[in-house]
C-alpha cells in the first residue's frame, strides 16, 4: 500500500506541471482583433503607396513620423514626395507578426515581395520591413517604418 501511495504522489507531480500549464489563457479575440486592425491599416498604407494617393497615405502617418531606409531618413512629406517617382506595380507581405508591448503601441514585422521602379531603376525584391503604430486620440498612426533588402 505504502509503495502504490509513493508511486501516485509522483505521478501527480510529474502530471500536475501539465494541468497548471494549461491554465494560461489563450489569446483572447480582442488580441486577435487588434492583431488583424493592424495588419489591415499596414496594408491599406501599402495600397495607398501604390496608387498613389497621398491624402489617404497621409492620414497613417503620424506628424513626427520617421522612415528609416538605406538611402537615410524620411519625413511625412519625404515619403509622399517619392511616392510620386516610385511605380509599385504587385506586392506581397508574408510572415507577418503583431506585438504588443504596450497598450497604446504595436509592432509589425513581415517580408514585403514587391516588383517595382524607383526613378526609373528596379528596386524589386523581398525586404524584411517593420513598422510601430501608436494610438493617439483614439486612431492608429504610423510613427516609424523601415526595409532592409534581405540577403
């Protein structure tokens, strides 16, 4: 009897870690909601880009907005004004992840393939490319977005 008792406490120890880790909430719908938001205004950002639409690219990008490339550092109007010398025929984002790490701030990261021409010369490829979007007055704003042409 004594060696049965001995054998089912260390089973429930070895099981109990198990019933305990399942506890841990899963993503709740809300996260999921706001993961997909984001993703959606990235891409309605993109869209704008490529049809060259400058009010509707403006109104994601927050006044003290930052781009940040490999021929430097882009303003709002910096980014609108190559908008205009830039011909982004197809694109698409893959890999793409939301985090969270504060209430008001999200991060996006993903691989952007896209075909296009920027004065002329091809600058197609896949990129690995993240933005930071914060909530201000309750609307979502681009403050920082970059690319690096993956190797």
């Amino acid at each position: 009897m004594k060696k049965q008792f001995i054998l089912y406490c260390v089973g429930l120890m070895a099981v109990s870690p198990l019933c305990f880790g399942q506890a841990t909430r899963s993503p709740s719908a809300k996260s999921d909601a706001q993961e997909t938001a984001i993703s959606d205004l990235e891409i309605s950002a993109w869209e704008a880009y490529k049809g060259k639409q400058a009010d509707a690219l403006k109104k994601y990008y927050a006044t003290d907005y930052c781009g940040v490339y490999a021929e430097g550092f882009k303003t709002v109007d910096k980014e609108v004004a190559d908008m205009e010398k830039t011909d982004l025929r197809d694109y698409s984002l893959a890999d793409t992840k939301v985090a969270f790490p504060a209430a008001k701030v999200a991060v996006i990261t993903y691989k952007v393939t896209m075909h296009s021409t920027f004065a002329g010369q091809d600058t197609s490829g896949t990129y690995n490319s993240a933005s930071v979007w914060i909530k201000r007055s309750g609307k979502w704003l681009t403050v920082f977005h970059t690319e690096a042409k993956a190797q």
